[in-house]
C-alpha cells in the first residue's frame, strides 16, 4: 500500500477533524507496514472477512488481505467450521501471484502437492509425514503421497536406529532441504525435537530450584547411575544418590520407563546438566542410628565388601559400619581383610564408636580395651630405657610403664658434634633420669648426662670413703702395735726386777 492510498484511506469523513485524521493516519500506517513485514513461518491474529470457494479470506490489517486453505476448517463431516468475523491465529507461508498464503496448521501443514511442500520449505512449517520403511542411510517418509528422506541422525533427539519403533507412525517433519524441483526432499523430526526441547528448558529453568521434588522417567539405566527424563531436560541420579543402602546396583533398583519422584541436589544451566537424589526423597536410616547403636554395645551384621583397609558390615538396610583391618585379626596382624572373613558372612561385632554426623560407624571383633591409667614416674628416679626414635632435637627413650620420654640433646653427655642416630641406633639400651613430668600431658623429660653425672659422683664418693677407711686402718694398726710394745717393756722389767 502506497503513502498515497494509506492518505486517501486515512480521509476523515467530512466535518472530521484533523486529531481523527492524524489518528487514523498513524494506525493505518502501523497496519500496513506490519502486513509488509510477514516473514515466512511468522505467527499473526487475523479475522475472517469471508469465505469464497475452497480459500479463507483474512484481514492483515490495511487493504491487505491473506488466504487460507478451507481444507484446514472442515471437520469430520465435510463441514466448515469458521466464519465470517472469527478471529484466528496463522502462519505466513509465503506471497503467490501477489496474494499472501498462511495456514493454521504449523504442526502438521497438510501439504498434499509439490508445491505445498516447497512452501512449507520457505516457510519453515512443519508437515505430517508417514514413516513408510526403512533404507540405505535413514527412513522413506511419505508427505501426501511425495516420496521423502530422513536420515537416522534427523528421526530423533537420540538418532534412530532402532528402526522398529518409527515405522507406519505419523510425525509432523521439517522440510530441511528441496532440490531438482522436489525430486530430492530432505525431512527432519529432530529440528522439531530440539525447538521443543529447548522450549521447555526456557520453561523448567524458570521453574526448578535446588531442593525440589520433581517426578520424572528413567530413560537409561547405567553402572554409575540413572538418567532422568523430566519432560524436556535431563538429570543424573549418581549411584551414590539412589539408595542409602551403598552396596544396591542401580540396574536392581530400576528399570527403563520407570516414574520416580526425585530431589534436585545441583543445577548447572550452562551445560544443562541436574543432579537428582532419589535417596534424599526416602527417610534417612540414619536418623537416631547414636540411640541403636551405642558404643561398647554387641551387634551382628553382615560383610557386604571388603577394601585393603577393612570391611564394610551391613547393619541395618541403608546402614553400614567399617571393621578397620587393625581391629579385624583379633590380635594378630594380617595384610588383607580377605584372610579371615568374606562378603556374605555373617558376624557378630562391637560397636567402638558411632558418628551420626558423618555417618560412620566403627566396629571390632574384639571388645574396646578398657583405659589404663597412666602412673607418672617421679623426679629423680632412674631407670633402664630402650631407644625408640632420633630426632634432630634428641632421642624418645621408652621406660618401664608404657611411657615414652624425650632425652634433649643437651641432657645426653655427649661432645658437641656426636652424631646419636649412629651411635644410638633404635633399641639400644640406655639408662636414664627423670628430670622433669608435665602431669597435664604425661610428657617426661629424661636425662642421661643425670646419670652419668650420679655415677661419676658416686664413684667419688666410694674413693673418699675407701681414703678414709684406708687411714683409719693405718692409725688403729700403729695404736696397737705400741700398746703391745708397751706391755712387752712391761713384762720385761718385771722379769728383771724378780731376777
């Protein structure tokens, strides 16, 4: 539509005013320019301004007017079933000898000719086909009788080669390619499956969040876990999120085709990815598992795996505890879990410690071993210890009594520069003094210079002792000795005097 006519169409009625015209103007010029701008598979609200033979005549706004087959308003009786001033809502195909064409029926666009699957090409529309059979590279699709081609890539979001399930099903295709005047039709379901799909993310990503029960079909089945349909996105049930008991596989716990009620746990819109639990939606076996289980008490389960550095005992379903293998050989020391139990076996056991929090729980074959209390030694008292460990600071000295004490290098007795760790190798005996106890830690602090230096003192004290027994021998022997001499002058002189 020219300026001129939009003008000339625009006139007010006489005695109009020139707001009115102005007015008229402006809306008749909106409706022509948005008539001119239809694009080919362009949505528009149009009403019936008549009906004449097979087409449906309606108002694009202006003097504009489009056509629509009356094929697509006929019901099952042959009957039309719309009417002059209906409002309808259409698809632009494209313009043919100067008159707009559309349709209703973008999901399936009843083309029956050549040329009505050309125009459903330019337009992009969507066109029934049936799938007829299966060939070399994909499926024969036939739309109203025109020979047609889907590659397997193009009949599903997934590929098709499972050819069975297509075959004599009708779905609405796309026309991807139309070459050497329709001799060469290529059609497409997949481009319709992934507008679809990504419809329906545009829709869940406004309306899932994190913590959602959401119910959805599983798709796949795989050792890792389960694939989750939730009607346009997919999510992921790791196997550690499908059952509380850790040794079920998730081919025992579902099937394909199966409904779940799950929980979302994480949402990732940049790759589309949703982890699900459907554990989470399940009451925890956990909860009150401290008041079940209480520490030092007995309890019987059963081995369900072993691992290099225990076994994990089925409790109760979706409750399990660990046998460290240091508290698995009742004593004895062994490499391997497998030495002395099995998966399977049942076992009778001690509970060492229950964390609710983290969910563990420690067992035994063996009793807790009651705490003994720890008798410090006192300062000054000596004793014969084995070296454990040298360290660069000094050497850790075990004494009677379980205790482990530290001699520093300060406390050894030796010269500056000695190298311990040679001279004192692990478990070489030596004897030491308490210098030190922090009661508060149980830490003792030994010497061996203390004991060397007692030593040397004692020593000393024995020489001064034997130099002094030494001397008083000599004295008493001298006295005696004049006594005897003193009694022999005696004697003699009484012989004298009697002679």
């Amino acid at each position: 539509m020219s300026e001129e006519q939009i003008v000339n169409s625009a006139a007010p009625a006489e005695g109009g005013s020139a707001v009115e015209l102005e007015e008229d103007f402006a809306s008749l010029l909106e409706k022509s320019v948005a008539s001119e701008r239809l694009q080919p598979g362009q949505k528009t609200k149009a009403q019936v301004v008549s009906i004449s033979g097979d087409l449906v005549y309606i108002d694009l706004g202006g003097k504009s007017e489009g056509v629509i087959d009356l094929a697509e308003f006929l019901d099952e009786n042959g009957a039309p079933c719309v009417s002059v001033g209906d409002e309808i809502e259409a698809y632009f195909v494209n313009v043919q000898d100067g008159i707009r064409k559309l349709t209703t029926l973008v999901n399936g666009y009843s083309a029956v000719t050549l040329n009505a699957i050309r125009d459903a090409f330019d337009a992009g529309i969507a066109v029934n086909g049936e799938v007829r059979r299966e060939v070399k590279g994909g499926f024969e699709v036939s739309i109203g009788g025109v020979r047609c081609f889907c590659p397997f890539s193009q009949i599903d979001l997934k590929g098709g080669r499972e050819g069975g399930i297509y075959l004599g099903r009708t779905f609405p295709f796309r026309v991807i390619e139309f070459e050497n005047n329709g001799r060469n039709v290529i059609v497409s379901r997949r481009v319709i499956l992934d507008e679809e799909r990504k419809e329906r993310i545009v829709q869940l990503k406004e309306s899932l969040s994190v913590g959602m029960d959401v119910e959805g079909t599983i798709r796949s089945v795989q050792n890792f876990g389960a694939f989750v349909d939730l009607g346009g996105i997919e999510g992921l049930i790791p196997a550690s999120e499908l059952s509380w008991d850790r040794s079920a596989r998730p081919q025992d716990l579902l099937t394909e085709g199966q409904k779940v009620n799950v929980r979302i746990i994480s949402l990732d819109w940049d790759r589309n990815r949703l982890a699900l639990s459907l554990k989470a939606s399940q009451p925890d076996p956990w909860k009150g598992v401290a008041d079940r289980f209480k520490a030092d008490s007995r309890v019987t389960g059963t081995i369900v795996r072993l691992v290099p550095f225990g076994a994990f005992v089925r409790l109760e379903p979706g409750v399990e505890g660990l046998i460290h293998i240091s508290n698995l050989g009742a004593g004895r020391r062994i490499n391997h879990p497998k030495e002395v139990v099995e998966a399977g076996q049942q076992i009778e056991l001690y509970v060492l410690d229950v964390d609710p929090v983290k969910k563990k729980i420690s067992l035994s074959v063996q009793p807790k071993p009651k705490p003994q209390a720890i008798v410090l030694p006192a300062v000054g008292e000596v004793f014969d210890g084995t070296v454990e460990k040298v360290m660069p600071y000094g050497i850790f000295v075990k004494i009677p009594g379980g205790l482990t004490g530290l001699v520093p290098n300060a406390e050894m007795g030796t010269p500056v520069g000695t190298d311990h760790k040679k001279q004192f190798g692990q478990g070489t005996e030596m004897k030491v003094a308490v210098i030190d106890v922090d009661k508060a830690t149980a830490k003792v602090r030994l010497s061996r210079k203390a004991v060397m230096d007692k030593v040397v003192e004692e020593e000393v004290i024995q020489y001064r002792e034997s130099v002094k027994a030494t001397a008083e021998s000599s004295s008493s022997s001298s006295s005696s000795l004049g006594s005897l001499g003193d009694i022999l002058r005696a004697k003699m002189e009484e012989k004298s005097k009697s002679l």
